[in-house]
C-alpha cells in the first residue's frame, strides 16, 4: 500500500491523540490550506482500511476542522465538509451534517481527544500575513 506525502500527514495525524500530533496537523493545514490539498475517497478509502476506526476519526475531524477557517478556500472548505459528512453518515450514521456556528469537531466525530492546542498551534499560519507570504492562493485572497 503506497501513501502520498499529504496521507502519510492524515495518518500520522489520526494515529495519536490530537494533542501529540500539533506538529503533523500544522503540516497538514499548510497542505490544505496554501496547496490545495482536497482528499479524494479513494485516498480516504485507502487510508481507513490502514487505520482503526478512532484514527480515522482523528484525521477526519481535523480535516474538519480545517475547512472551518477562513484561510481555508471555498472550493477547499466545500470538498473537505462533504468528504467528512460523507463519512460521518458511514461511521456514526445519521447527524449528516454539522451544526452550524461553533461547535466542537472532536464531540461531533466522537472523540475525547482536546484541540485547544492545536487550535492555538494553527493561529499563527492563518493570519493574512502569513497567508500572503505563503505565495499561494487561499481562502483570504482578494
């Protein structure tokens, strides 16, 4: 089974807690946010079957997570929120899609893990700033 380096990033992240795994999620929303990085099924496929269904849950719900923020592009954001619903219906049934405004994405896919640190971890690569200086396109571009 070959991985790509943006899967291997999904598994490293979903195979620890959440609070570990700061560093992989930092280079998986640098991937997502400034490369456009959109998962297929396939490779989402692939990856659940190497993975427990906890794991996968961790990097679903930090792909999740990362198509909430403003950095992140529309076409992104749409992509990643319909993978994840997708999903979510396949292994927790029902509750198809996410309550709008805040919400926790660990609660939502069942997990205890915390994100207060990697919420705080991601603030400094999303601001226009850091955004701009990336050379990318992304999600606060004019």
């Amino acid at each position: 089974m070959t991985f790509s380096v943006t899967n291997k990033q999904l598994y490293r992240v979903g195979s620890c807690p959440l609070e570990s795994a700061v560093e992989e999620v930092k280079k998986l929303a640098e991937s997502v946010w400034y490369k456009g990085y959109q998962p297929t099924w396939r490779e989402l496929e692939t990856l659940r079957s190497a993975m427990t269904d906890k794991e996968f849950q961790r990097s679903l719900c930090v792909l999740e997570m990362l198509s909430q923020y403003p950095v992140c592009r529309r076409d992104t954001a749409l992509h990643l929120q319909q993978m994840t619903r997708r999903f979510h219906q396949q292994l927790l049934g029902g509750d198809d899609a996410p309550t709008l405004g805040r919400y926790s994405p660990a609660k939502r896919w069942g997990l205890t893990d915390a994100t207060t640190s990697l919420r705080k971890a991601l603030l400094p690569l999303q601001t226009r700033t850091y955004a701009d200086s990336t050379g990318y396109r992304h999600g606060l571009s004019a």
